[in-house]
C-alpha cells in the first residue's frame, strides 16, 4: 500500500479571491501595457524629428552605438544611464510610483535591444485606470470583509436610509438567485461611515483622524466613480491619485 507522503501537520496557505485579485492589479500587469514602441534617431536630426512627431523625448545610437537621449529643455544630449531603464516585467502600479518621480523611462525587448518608451502621459491609458480601479476595489472588498468578520453590529453605524437601500439591493440579487449577503450590498460611502462610527479606524493606524479618514474616503469614492465612468478628466493630480494609493496600501498591508 502506497504511503501518503509526509507533512508537517500544517495545510499550505490558500489565496483567497481577494489575494488573487490583488496579485492581478499588482504583478501581473506590467510595463509593457502602456509602454509605446521607441524610435531611435540620430543625432544629426534629433531636434527636427523630435518636432515632426510632437515629443518631449528623443532615443538617439550615435554612430559607435552608444546610446543617448534628449529631454525637452535640456541644452544637449546626454548619455543614457542605468535609471533611464525599466525591466519590462515592471508592475504597472511600481511604474505610477516611478513615473511621480522621473517623467519618461526606456525599455528593452527579450533581446535586451532598445524597444520602448514609457512617459507621464501614459499614466492616463486605459490599463493604468483599470489598475487603479482594480486597487480600490481591492480596497473595497477587504473593508466588507473585515466588517463581515469583526463588526457584527455594523447596521448600527449608518443611516436608516443608507442600510434601507442595502436591504432592498440584497432582496433584489436575492431574488435573482444571487448568492451575496447584506454587507456586499453596501455602497463605498456606507462602508467609511461604519468605519468612522466609534473611530475604527483607528485599528489601521492609530494616529489616523477622523477628519483625515473622512477626506481620503471621499476623494476615493469621487476617484472610483469618475473611472467608473470613464470620465476624460479624474478630478485628481497624478501626485494625488498617488497619495491615495499609498493610502490604501496602508489600510491593506496593515
């Protein structure tokens, strides 16, 4: 009879969906979504075809093969350095961190030749929103968690409207056969105010405010809707989107 192999008495740890989620949004979406194909000038040029095509950075391989590069602004080309570069296996959120920092950065192709370029402006393309979305929902989901598992008098921390339009979304997905509970049925706004109740917010970061709690929620609910939307203009800086997105890491990583 075949033994069963050995173990150490302990079962591996599971990812929940909500982990699984989180690894989408933060590893396995990289760089290389954004990143747009690099041309490569000459330094004869560079000025001219900078202008032709409408860019604020230029690639140039001068004749020994030695790369440099141009930003508008600059008085001269200068060599192309190591921070210059990402690795195209780069996270797209680790890549909205990077580009608060420097404006524009270059990529290589599987050959480690020059093949891509990656700037601020691609901040606002499609798959960083999703990203970003992809965070705050990510955030959502494990608030409604921990309110599942910690506060189980949480009804008692929002209006009588707010919890009367809960229980009539979850009678309605009830009634279609939907397997959800009351608290899935919360909106953003709700989950902040039972959070604010009793300043249990608090258990994230003891030194966190009220009033700092409430401000960062708001703009993260204003935030969720406009990408929600597809809105042209978010209502935020980039460095501000930043600043909840630290946020919110802060609350998950707790």
């Amino acid at each position: 009879m075949d033994k069963a192999p050995a173990t150490s008495g302990q079962r591996p740890k599971r990812l929940r969906p909500f982990d699984r989620l989180r690894l989408i949004f933060e590893e396995q979406l990289s760089v290389l979504t954004l990143a747009e194909p690099l041309l490569i000038f000459s330094l004869a040029d560079y000025k001219e075809k900078m202008a032709q095509q409408g860019f604020h950075s230029a690639f140039m391989q001068d004749e020994a093969g030695i790369f440099w590069c141009f930003e508008a602004g600059d008085t001269a080309p200068r060599l192309v350095e190591s921070t210059d570069w990402l690795a195209p296996e780069t996270p797209l959120l680790s890549v909205f961190r990077l580009l608060q920092e420097k404006r524009r950065y270059f990529i290589r192709d599987e050959e480690g030749l020059p093949a891509y370029i990656v700037t601020r402006t691609d901040l606002d393309k499609m798959p960083m929103r999703l990203g970003i979305f992809g965070m705050i929902s990510i955030f959502e989901t494990y608030l409604k968690e921990k309110i599942r598992q910690e506060i189980a008098d949480w009804q008692g921390s929002i209006s009588a409207e707010r919890l009367a339009a809960a229980q009539q979304l979850y009678a309605i997905k009830r009634a279609r056969e939907e397997e959800i509970d009351l608290v899935q049925c919360l909106q953003f706004g709700d989950i902040g105010s039972i959070y604010s109740k009793q300043q249990r917010f608090r258990a994230f970061d003891q030194n966190l405010s009220r009033d700092r709690w409430v401000q960062q929620m708001n703009a993260i609910g204003k935030l969720r809707d406009a990408l929600a939307h597809s809105q042209a203009h978010l209502g935020l800086s980039w460095p501000e989107i930043g600043t909840l997105i630290a946020f919110i890491r802060s609350v998950v990583d707790e």
